[in-house]
C-alpha cells in the first residue's frame, strides 16, 4: 500500500495547492544532489516526494486518492507513478536533477489495477465461531462499452505520432546547472503510446469507471486482531487489459463487556458469595459456548484462577483451541438480614475474630433495616 503522501510531503490534508507546491519544492531543494550527501538516499526520498506531488498537485487524483486511499488514477495509467503528467512542468524534475532516463515514462502494455483496503470490525462471537459478512465499496471497473480499451464502439486506439508510440516527450533546458535533457509524459496520448481518437462516451476515453460493489467475506474462526483477508481479483481493474488489484479486508475485533482475550486464551472474572469459596461446590460460569459447570474447591480465595482447557479460542488454521481462564472473585454481602449477622457473629465467636463493638441503639437500628 502506497505511503500517506501528505506526511511524505508534511503538509496536512486540508493544505491548499499553494501550501502543496511550496512543500514540494521545499524538500526538492533539500534533497538536491549537489546539496545531498547520500545520494543514492537523496534519490530514492526525492522518488517518494515526487509521487506524492503528482497526485496531491492534481484536483482529480487528490480527490480520488482522498476518497479512497488508491493511487489510481482514473486516466487508465494503472496509477499515480513517478513519471505521470505533473501539470506545471514538475513531473520531469526527476530526469533534472538526476539524469535523463532512458524508456517511456509509462508503460503502455498491460498495467495491474491497484490494491484496495477496507476495514471491518468484527465482534468477539463472530471471531470466535467464523461468520459472512456483506461489504460495500466503490472501485474501478472495466468499462462494458469499450471493454476497457477507452475508445468507442467499433474504433481503437492508435499508435500516438507525436512520441511514436514511446509515450515520452523530450525536452532540453537550461537551468542554473547547465543544459539539462528532460522528459516527461507525452503531452498528446498521456504516455500512453497510443492516441483515442473517438473516446468511449461512457468512461471518456479513460477505460475504466467507478462502480459500486458489495462482496460476501468469509471470516474464519479465530481471527483477531490486524488479520487479513485477501480477495483475489476484486481491487481496481488493470488498464490496457491489465489484471485487476486485489482487495484486503482488515479485521478488528471489539472489545467485548465480559471477556478479554490474549492471543487464543480468553479470560472471565466469576464472582462466587463467601459461602461457595468457603464450602466448595459447583458454580456456573458464561462462556462462548454457553454456561458451564466450575468445581469450586473448598477454601478458594478471592483472585484463585481456575482453567477450562480447550474452551478458548480456535485456531485459523487448526488444531487445538485455547483455554479459558476463570478468574474467582469472593463477593461480600453489603446487607445482611438479622437472622444472616447473628449466624455470622456466632462464627466469628468460634473463630476468636474480633468485631465491632456496636451499642444498643445501632443494633434497634439494623434490626429495622434488616430483610
């Protein structure tokens, strides 16, 4: 996936084309070669610059780019490159300060469409035993009238006579550096290579259109968080009868109200009365898969865990399943009925405890509140 441009750039999403231009030509400067060290550094950071500007300098890229996060453009060049038509003369500053390159700027075979990214949060159940789940997106599709080619019914593209074909247009200039050869897309076909004569009055000579699209996802069982989904096929359609993007569905998973999971262990807290923790007996505990018994040994304490082994989480790939981890919490009562304090008084007369000495009058008055 293409790297934020606007960070590239440092510049922030709601900068005006002016503020744009300015931070480009800022870090030109800076990543000069007479004025760089590294050189071959300065040239691969100046490749990332440049790219960013392309798109971020064009209303309708930036927009596309803003909108769905792509670099392809719907021009049907395959995408926001380094060497795509820069506007005011910026996309060849590339060949200026590092040497002419030899080649077309684009490619004008067969380009792959771009890779799309949707996100999708899931809850703790689905993740737990698998679902589908329908997704909607807009992308770039073929064209059905011009099958792509962008050219109308019963016309084609022809090879472009002012770069013969190579989709790049050379130009010499003088700069404070001396005689420079650049070059930049033909200004003509687009660096294509080829020319439209009669462009496809559906897509405008542009071989692909934004369509809507809803898709099915098959989620496994024991997905977590940061898993990805990869749907072959189904990003942005490649232009000049390139193969289409992929599409990758990254997942997240909700926090749930009563479990916590960590890995393919999940974890509950069980609150039991004084009473089970002191005595033991079995208790009933929620689960994924519904409640389930707990033996609880006599003279537990508060924070004693206890392991159900094999009713954690599965794994996406098979074989065994995590455990479940139950945490015990003694709950003490907060009200207690006369006949409950006198029971309680006797067992901490046995036990030689010592409570509160309590007058007459705030015993009258407990007896009142008492159930």
């Amino acid at each position: 996936m293409p790297a934020d441009y606007y960070s590239v750039l440092g510049v922030e999403r709601g900068a005006s084309g002016a503020e744009i231009k300015r931070a480009y030509r800022g870090l030109a400067r800076k990543f000069h070669p007479d004025v760089a060290s590294d050189k071959d550094a300065a040239e691969r950071h100046f490749k990332e610059i440049n790219e960013a500007y392309e798109v971020l300098s064009d209303p309708q890229k930036r927009h596309h780019y803003d909108r769905f996060g792509s670099a392809s453009s719907p021009s049907g060049t395959g995408g926001f490159g380094p060497f795509a038509s820069g506007g005011d003369g910026f996309g060849d500053i590339f060949d200026m300060f590092f040497g002419a390159r030899s080649g077309p700027a684009r490619a004008s075979g067969p380009l792959r469409g771009a890779d799309l990214r949707y996100d999708l949060e899931i809850t703790l159940e689905e993740a737990y035993r698998g679902a589908e789940r329908e997704i909607a997106f807009h992308h770039l599709a073929t064209c059905e009238n011009c099958h792509g080619t962008g050219a109308r019914a019963g016309t084609s593209p022809t090879r472009c006579d002012r770069c013969g074909g190579t989709g790049v247009a050379r130009t010499a200039r003088q700069t404070p550096l001396g005689s420079f050869v650049t070059q930049s897309a033909c200004p003509k076909c687009g660096g294509n290579g080829e020319f439209i004569a009669t462009p496809c009055e559906t897509c405008h000579g542009h071989g692909r259109i934004e369509r809507a699209r809803t898709l099915t996802v098959k989620i496994p069982a024991g997905v977590d968080d940061g898993s990805r989904i990869r749907i072959a096929g189904s990003g942005e359609a490649g232009s000049h009868a390139g193969p289409p993007g992929d599409l990758y569905v990254y997942l997240s998973v909700a926090q749930h109200a009563r479990f916590r999971r960590d890995g393919a262990e999940l974890y509950v807290d069980l609150p039991i009365s004084f009473t089970q923790a002191a005595l033991g007996g079995t208790v009933e505990v929620e689960s994924l898969d519904g409640p389930l018994d707990v033996a609880i040994v006599a003279g537990t304490q508060t924070g004693s865990p206890y392991r159900l082994r094999g009713r954690g989480m599965p794994q996406v790939r098979g074989g065994a399943r995590g455990d479940l981890l139950v945490t015990v919490h003694v709950a003490v009562p907060t009200k207690l009925a006369r006949r409950e304090r006198e029971l309680l008084e006797e067992y901490a007369e046995l036990r030689g405890d010592k409570i509160e000495d309590r007058s007459f009058f705030e015993r009258v008055k407990d007896a009142f509140k008492a159930d």
